[in-house]
C-alpha cells in the first residue's frame, strides 16, 4: 500500500486573552490509500481540530497551526507540504482532492438553497463543468448515496429531509469530486443506530469502490471498530494510543483507551454501575497520566456486573409495588393542513393508542427510531402536548383533567429533563439563578438564604461544586450542563422523571458519569423513571422494563434482558444487530459479513 498522507508534529493552538491553549499538540500518523484511520476521543481532545488543520480551516484568529508538516503524497510520486501552499493553490485541495463531512449536516447545508444546487455548485467549481452535466452528475451521486427518490430530492430543501437524508446528501456533496481523501468529523452522533449502521455500510461501499482514504472521528470506539483499520486515540491534544483496530481492542495499553473500551453500555451483560475514564487512571497537575490499577477491561466490566439472581429479585419486587403512573389508550393526533384556506386532509398519529403502567421505584425505557412517538408521548404525559384521547392517572389523580394551579401543583411531583441541555438553559441568567428560579415560582422554602444553601447542596449532589453557583451556561462543558440541567429537576424533590434523549449528545465517557448519576439519584430518593432513547444499549443499562416503540404504537414490552435475550418483534432485532458490541468477536464477524 502506498502513503497517502503523512501528518508529523501537527501543532494547533487557540490564543485567548491569558494563556494559549495547545488543541493539537506534537500530532504525527500516516494513512495508506484506501485505508481508514479512526481518530477517537473525547471532546476537546483535539481530533476535529486535527482534521481542521490537515484541511487549513482552523478560524483565525484566535487559531493557528503553530507547526508541523501535512505531507499530501500525489499518484505520480510528488510530495507536497499542504501547511505550505498559498491559499489560492490550498482551495484546490479542498473540495478536489480532500473532502469533509462535518458533524452537523443542517449546520453545513445552506437552508436557501436546494440540496442538488448545493452539490452541482461543489462539481463546477472544481470540475469546471457545465450546469447541465452538473446536475446529472448530482443525480448519478444521489442515487450512489442510496438516497430514496433521487429526482425528487435533488430539488428539496434541507429543512424537507431527515437527519439520515441531510447526511447522505452531505456525503454525496464530499464525493462530487472524487476525492483521494474523505474527511468524516463524528458523521453519525446524532443519528438513530439503524440509520447509523446504514450512513457506515455507505461509507464502507462507497470508499471500496472508489479506493479512497478517510479519516473517520469519533468519541465512540465502538462506531470506530465497524469502519477503521487503524486507531489513533486522542488526549488533551495528543495522540496516546496508536496501532490497528485488533491491537486496540484486544490488548489496550493506555489507562484512558481502556476507560474509553470499558464505559460504553454492553448488552450482553447487566451493570450496576458504568466503569469510566477515572476507574482506570489519574491525571496530576503536572499533566502526567498514572494508571490507577493494573486491570483489565473484562475484569472490571466483571466487578460491576449484577448478577441474574440480583435482577430477579428486583424485578419481584417492582412487580408488587404499585403503579405510580397508568397510561390507557393515550392518543396525540397532529393535523394535515394543506392549500390557502388551510383545509383539514387528514391525521398524523404521533401516539396511537399506546397503553403501559409504570411502578414506583421502576424505570421503563421507551426506545424506537426518530419519529416513533417516543418524545411526544413523554410530554403528553406531562402535557406539554396536549393529548387527543386515552387517558393519564399519575398518583391517582387524572392528569388530563387538571388544570390552572392543580396542574402546576402536580408538575412539582413531575419533572423533565431534555435532550439538548443548552437550549434548556437561559444564556442570561446563572446556574444558580436558574434553578432558585423554580424555588420561587413554586414558592419553597423561606427566604433568599435557605433557597441559595439548597442549591449549592443540589450541585453537590450532581457533581458539581457550590462555587459553580454564579457561572453562566456557555461556561460549563455538555456533561456538566446536563449535571445542571439534573439538579433543576430534582429541586422540587419531584417523585417522577422523564429523561428525554439525556445523554444522546454526550461523549460515551461523560454519557457514562450521567447514567450512573441517575442511577445512583435513583436509588437515593427513591426516585421512578421513564427514560427515552434511541440507543437500546443505554436504555437496557438504567432500565427494568422496556417499551419498544415503533409507527405510534407499541410493538413489544418487557423486561430489559428479556428483550435483548428474546426480542419478539423483527424491528427489535433490527435495533439490537445495528449497535455496535464493541467486543473483538463481533467486529470480526462483522468485518467478515461486509467483505463478504
């Protein structure tokens, strides 16, 4: 195999007004053509910005590439130094010869531009073309991408397509020009895991193909393992761990790659708690990383695990307690309007009909793909939504015929914690101000001072440290937002959550901290859970029971190793085969059928 691309001593920093942060620190790998380097870490670890810099579109200021050599290798033997070129030689790179896929497609699709024009731009500006053999050329890489209804979408705009329809569009924009190098920063982190394990299988086809390279980042070994042939893993800006995917997975050297192994959700195993990062190192001020026990991913994957007696007993228990939350036939109807005087065509049925109890003390998963009702019916519960029919009795009071103060009295025992803790947050006021804020509206406790002592020992519980108290949201990282975000709902000691999509955005490792915060909140305040996901492996983690959502309706319900063990429903095997294992047999087995 011949080299392709050769980074040695990449160095990236950041200048803020005190100090200078090295994102990117004394980097160096090669990667062969058609070969996939997986680059893994957590954010702020320095891989997207890696990939920024190989593409020279780090923002400056404040950034800079400070050093280094990118070293792009041509097919007729010319080396050529990418950090060097001008900037009007360096365009012709991008585009051409490298390609990008970022994380976030709506973000990098222009929302006033059709998607083919968008494509066909990309096409004659590098390919000098004309518009016409453009726009075929679009449509011959929409119907690669597997795009369904190609002559249609290629005249839609972004805001018309899914989340999986948005990134194959941007993939077909990445490989408009036959690139030698696809860049893929965290492609798949906000996708469902069927649509996930489909965008990869594309990826994998389309570089086979095409003999491309890529460069493929993500915080998530176990995505890396379905697609990478060597894994470089990043820490604080520097690479810790390199070598191909067998040597990582099989024989991990550094304490932080095993943490990274150990901290993703299993299904094939019942946890107490999730093992993270901190089991397996520690960092000194110095910067210097000791690992903290000689242990193996397997052994304390093996400490952590509860038993199948432990769980039955559980599952006994829960099962006389009784119900603190009884849905019967809940419906949410949206209605289709269409033409200029709004006319009535028809109902989309978000819930239809869907009926389940919930057991003090017991947590139910709600799992299904985006679109499935799983979100609505969770705010319909909480009616911020309000249902078309069926009926809610929580704590033996009818939710749906509350109103004015009674159902403001209610949402004390009724809490919610989103998907996106930033927009759940208001940039304007502090963390502390935020949660005294429903301290005042329900009027607990007495004074200024009681309600500002209950709140530092609210982020305690959380993780978090009292002096926090003044800090803005933009201050804080996704985890620790989420932590906030957690401690706002617990403040009226409410005796019901709805998580809703409350680790999805996270990085595995800090998504593991959150799990087993709630998991240990849980058991301290005797807390009941509905938890909804489109990952099965979190919602069997936290769950004891688990609806499987599918089209508005239920499609199957029981206990979460029954499900895994025994899953009735064709959709719920399709769940279950499309999350990667992250255990060495199945990347094997997986690797075999794909080449196959």
């Amino acid at each position: 195999m011949s080299v392709l691309l050769e980074v040695k001593n990449l160095l990236a920093e950041f200048q803020s007004e005190n100090y200078i942060t090295k994102a990117v620190n004394d980097v160096s790998f090669t990667l062969e053509r058609g070969k996939t380097l997986g680059i893994v870490g957590e954010s702020g670890s320095g891989k997207s910005v890696t990939s920024l810099s190989v593409m020279r579109l780090i923002p400056s200021p404040p950034g800079r590439i400070a050093g280094g050599e990118v070293l792009f290798h041509e097919e007729d033997g010319t080396i050529t130094d990418l950090l060097k070129l001008p900037e009007d030689k360096m365009r012709s790179y991008r585009g051409n010869k490298i390609s990008m896929i970022f994380q976030e497609p709506m973000t990098s699709l222009n929302p006033v531009f059709r998607c083919g024009d968008q494509i066909s731009e990309a096409i004659m500006l590098h390919q000098k073309v004309s518009k016409d053999e453009a726009r075929a050329r679009t449509l011959h890489l929409l119907k690669e991408v597997q795009l369904p209804r190609p002559d249609t979408m290629i005249d839609q705009y972004p805001h018309q397509l899914s989340g999986g329809q948005k990134q194959r569009v941007m993939i077909a924009m990445a490989m408009s020009c036959n690139p030698d190098l696809m860049i893929a920063d965290e492609p798949t982190t906000a996708l469902d895991v069927t649509v996930q394990a489909t965008i990869l299988d594309l990826m994998r086809g389309l570089q086979k193909k095409h003999n491309m390279s890529m460069m493929f980042i993500t915080h998530d070994l176990g995505v890396v393992a379905e697609i990478a042939d060597d894994v470089a893993v990043m820490y604080k800006g520097k690479i810790v761990e390199y070598g191909n995917v067998q040597q990582i997975y099989e024989n991990p050297q550094h304490p932080y790659t095993k943490g990274l192994l150990a901290c993703r959700p299993r299904l094939d195993k019942k946890l107490r708690i999730l093992p993270t990062v901190r089991d397996f190192m520690d960092e000194q001020p110095d910067g210097t990383i000791t690992e903290r026990a000689h242990i193996s991913v397997e052994a304390k994957i093996h400490e952590v695990e509860i038993s199948q007696q432990e769980t039955n007993e559980r599952n006994t228990r829960l099962a006389g307690e009784a119900p603190l939350l009884s849905v019967k036939d809940l419906q949410v109807y949206f209605p289709i309007r269409t033409g200029l005087f709004s006319s009535l065509k028809g109902y989309v049925k978000a819930v239809d009909g869907i009926s389940f109890d919930v057991k003090v003390g017991e947590t139910l998963g709600l799992v299904g793909e985006s679109g499935c009702g799983k979100t609505t019916t969770g705010r319909a519960i909480l009616r911020l939504v309000e249902p078309t029919g069926g009926t809610v009795m929580f704590d033996g009071r009818d939710v749906r015929a509350l109103g004015g103060s009674d159902l403001k009295t209610l949402r004390r025992d009724f809490q919610i914690i989103f998907q996106d803790p930033y927009s759940s947050l208001n940039p304007r006021l502090s963390v502390g101000s935020a949660i005294m804020e429903v301290l005042n509206v329900h009027n607990v406790l007495s004074g200024e001072r009681e309600r500002k002592e209950y709140v530092h020992y609210l982020l305690e519980k959380v993780n978090l440290l009292p002096h926090h108290f003044n800090n803005y949201p933009h201050e804080f990282s996704g985890g620790q937002r989420q932590r906030i975000c957690i401690a706002r709902a617990l403040a009226l000691k409410p005796k019901f959550l709805i998580c809703d999509e409350s680790v999805s955005a996270l990085d595995v490792s800090v998504q593991a901290q959150v799990l087993n915060l709630l998991v240990g909140l849980r058991e301290e305040f005797k807390l009941t859970y509905i938890f909804i996901s489109h990952d099965l492996s979190v919602v069997k983690f936290i769950s004891d029971r688990i609806a499987v959502m599918n089209a508005g309706k239920i499609v199957e319900l029981a206990t979460s190793n029954e499900i895994y063990a025994h899953p009735k429903e064709e959709y719920t095997r399709n769940l279950i085969s499309a999350i990667p294992k992250g255990t060495m047999e199945d990347i094997l087995r997986r690797r075999s059928d794909k080449a196959a």
